[in-house]
C-alpha cells in the first residue's frame, strides 16, 4: 500500500467523520453551524493525519491554531446561535 493510498482511505474515513459530527452538531442547534464544524473538524483531521504519515510537518504555531480553531469549533454548538422556532 502506496502512502498516497493510505493517505486517500483516512481521508475519506475522515470525511465520513466531519459528515457525522457536523450532522449531529445541526441536531443540537441550528444548521448555520454545520460549515464551521465541518471545517474545523477535517482541518484538525488533515493535521493529524499528514503529520502520523510523515507527510508534512508543522510549526508549533500551525499545531496551537488548529487546536484553538477545533477547539472553538466544539464549542460553538453549546455557544452559537439558538435553534430558531418552527417557520
């Protein structure tokens, strides 16, 4: 198995993943926070897997600022926006 091979089927575990976790984060508020946990959750993905795979390494910076952005991320469906009533 090519790294490129590995790489493509955990990408695409990981998108299955984000696809959940942004689901359920619409279950609990309102759909206007699925693209930011979306984002922030393949992001976090991306990172830890390229760097697992010798693929790309990062700065510490690069490693604090995805984890405050998942961080922030998570916590936007407790804090975010309210689900609105019925339309």
């Amino acid at each position: 198995a090519s790294t490129q091979g590995c790489f493509l089927a955990l990408y695409a575990i990981g998108q299955i993943g984000a696809g959940g976790s942004s689901t359920a984060a619409s279950w609990y508020g309102p759909v206007s926070i699925t693209l930011p946990v979306y984002m922030g959750s393949m992001q976090l993905w991306t990172l830890l897997l390229m760097s697992a795979l010798g693929m790309q390494s990062y700065t510490k910076s690069q490693q604090v600022g995805t984890l405050v952005l998942a961080t922030a991320t998570t916590l936007l469906v407790d804090a975010g926006p309210a689900a609105g009533g019925a339309v």
